[in-house]
C-alpha cells in the first residue's frame, strides 16, 4: 500500500490494479481476525479517485461485502441485517453489474447475514437463484460454499426429505471431482444422521481438530458452522469460529 501511495502517478490513470492490491489486503486482514485494520483499507478504497463508473460500482459492493462479513464474523447479526436492509435498494438495483465472481461473493455475503438472523427463507432464496446459474459464471470454490450453505438451511428449514436425496447428490459430486476436506465430510455426515434422527456424538471433538487446520477453519468460519450445528441443537454451547 505504501509502496502505491508513493506512486500514484504510475497508477492513477488505471486505478484498477490498486483496487484490487486492496481487495488482497481486506481478505487478508478478515482471515487473520484483524477488523479493526481493515476500516483503514476500506476508506482507502473508497477515495480511489475515478471517472470510471465500473470502478465506482467496484469499490462500493467491495466495501459493502467486506462490512457484511465482518458483522457476522463478530457475532453482530442484528447490525448485519439493518446494514442489508438500508442498502437494500442499491443491491437490488445495481449488484448485477458486477462481474459473476464478485456477484457471487456479494450473494455469500447475503446469505451468511440472513442465515444467522434466522431468516432462512430469504437465505435460500439467493442460494437457489445463484445454483440454478451455470457453474461456468462463478469459481467451482464458491458454488462449492453455496451447496454447503443449501444443505445447512434446508436442515435449519427441517427439510429432511429434501436433504435424504440432495445429501446423496452432494457427496457423489464432491468426489468426483476431488478428496472431500474434512469441514465437507463432517458437515455430510452430521446431517446424514440428522436426517435420520441417528444419534450424532463427538462433534466438539472433530470441530477442535479441524480448528487446527488454517483452511478447514476458514472454511468452518465462512459457513458460520459451529453457530448453525447450535441451532440445530447438535453442539450445546452456543459459539462462533
């Protein structure tokens, strides 16, 4: 970053390629737990001077998704929705200009806010409309963490018929294409069970050992899991990773 400020003369023509020196920086920050840093970041991206509007559009979603992941990061659900809600408008209106990856993210971002305000009808309804798109307009990465997410608030939704054939579907997918990590296996299994109303024991355990892995808990924390196993009345204590 100071290594830009220093420079702007040889990027302030195409100021795309500090825009997304940021977006690095931001995604970083969040993975390392760092929030408070990332408002600093966050402003910076936001003066970007421009005269591009596809820019403009960038920078506003950016920051947008970067707030609402950090509210449920740290437990603010109720903050997190009436952000949504006063940038409702401007979602609705605007969000579809941004480039399917970035769309995608937004639409995540979404979904993590209504799924922790318990408002599981409008999580599935952007979860549905993003997998009914083609796997082609957004990373396999991402369309990953949208069927996870289907899976979790169809169960928060009790939907157990549903989940008896989707759950199949999802495994047999995922092993297809590669080695299930082990947030993928427990979050199958677990459900599987559920389903079937079979007893689930030694979750904390499994959950501690994942813990340790860096990308099984990125992975645990972007699906918010040990919060929504709670709800389900899976774990007993009520906790976030």
């Amino acid at each position: 970053d100071a290594l830009f400020q220093k420079n702007e003369r040889l990027w302030s023509d195409t100021p795309l390629s500090y825009f997304y020196v940021l977006v690095g920086i931001l995604n970083d920050l969040r993975w390392m737990g760092r929030y408070e840093e990332m408002e600093f970041f966050m402003d910076r991206m936001t003066i970007i001077s421009s005269t591009s509007e596809k820019l403009d559009t960038l920078v506003k979603f950016s920051t947008m998704r970067h707030s609402l992941n950090r509210y449920v990061d740290e437990g603010k659900f109720v903050e997190g929705a009436q952000f949504l809600k006063s940038n409702a408008v401007d979602i609705r209106k605007e969000a579809r200009q941004l480039p399917f990856h970035m769309h995608g993210q937004l639409m995540f971002a979404i979904v993590r806010v209504w799924t922790m305000t318990e408002n599981y009808s409008a999580a599935l309804k952007i979860i549905n409309s993003m997998l009914n798109q083609p796997v082609s307009s957004t990373n396999h990465s991402l369309h990953v963490l949208f069927q996870l997410m289907n899976l979790i608030v169809n169960a928060l939704l009790n939907n157990r018929d549903y989940l008896h054939y989707a759950l199949r579907s999802m495994e047999r997918k995922l092993k297809n294409d590669r080695k299930l990590h082990g947030t993928e296996q427990l979050i199958l299994t677990i459900l599987k069970r559920w389903t079937v109303l079979k007893p689930i024991k030694g979750v904390d355990e499994q959950l501690a050992l994942l813990n340790e892995n860096p990308l099984e808990y990125q992975l645990m924390k972007e699906l918010c899991l040990t919060h929504c196993l709670y709800a389900l009345k899976i774990l007993k204590k009520k906790q976030l990773v």
